[in-house]
C-alpha cells in the first residue's frame, strides 16, 4: 500500500470518527449539566472543549439517545478511566481497582502506641 494511500485512509478514519463524535458529543452537552462526573469540575463555553463524552460501556458505537451509556468527564479524568480499563483488560482484577494479587501486610504503625508509651 503506497504511503498516499495509507494517509487517505487514515484521515478518512478521522474524520469519520470526528463526525460519529459530533453526534453524541452535542446530545450529551443538551443532556447533561456541564460538570465533571468524577472531579466535579464546572466547565462554561471557555474551557467546554476539556469537557468529553465517556462511554460507560466503552462501546464507542452503542449512543442511545436517553445519554444511558455516557457520562461527561474532564479530560484528565477521562483519560484516568480509560487508563483504569485498560489495566483492568491487560492485567485482570476485579471492577473497582480491586486486584487478585497479593495485598500489603506490613503496617508501620502496628507497634506505635506501645513506643508512645515507653516515652511516658
């Protein structure tokens, strides 16, 4: 495939993605208050572009028009949820960052009150 051909493709990708997104993306902002739904940061039309639709179910395709699969976050907690994801895909654990390996046992503080008290 010739390089031309390739950059086609991909630009065509884009912006097909960047209609589907424009779709969803303005039913979300009539729906919903603009408000982070994880850091609760307020957005007005100044800073509205650091405002995303996140997919609930993580399937960019499924837009019902009720806003039952979406939910608006910052940019940055957007990324942290997707981060989260994929960490949860690649390494397993259980939903809510709960992991199957091993937990910590030591506890710096287990024998502070009996050193307190030797002060005394």
């Amino acid at each position: 495939m010739s390089h031309s051909k390739a950059h086609q493709i991909v630009a065509e990708a884009r912006r097909q993605k960047e209609e589907r997104e424009k779709g969803y993306r303005e039913q979300a902002l009539k729906l919903f208050p603009w408000i982070c739904g994880r850091c609760a940061r307020e957005f007005d039309h100044k800073n509205l572009r650091e405002l995303t639709v996140h997919h609930t179910n993580h399937n960019h395709d499924h837009n019902p028009a009720d806003g039952s699969n979406w939910e608006l976050l910052c940019l940055y907690c957007h990324d942290n949820e997707h981060q989260r994801y994929e960490e949860q895909t690649r390494f397993g654990g259980k939903a809510g960052g709960e992991s199957k390996g091993p937990q910590a046992t030591f506890n710096p503080f287990a024998d502070l009150k009996k050193m307190l008290q030797k002060d005394e």
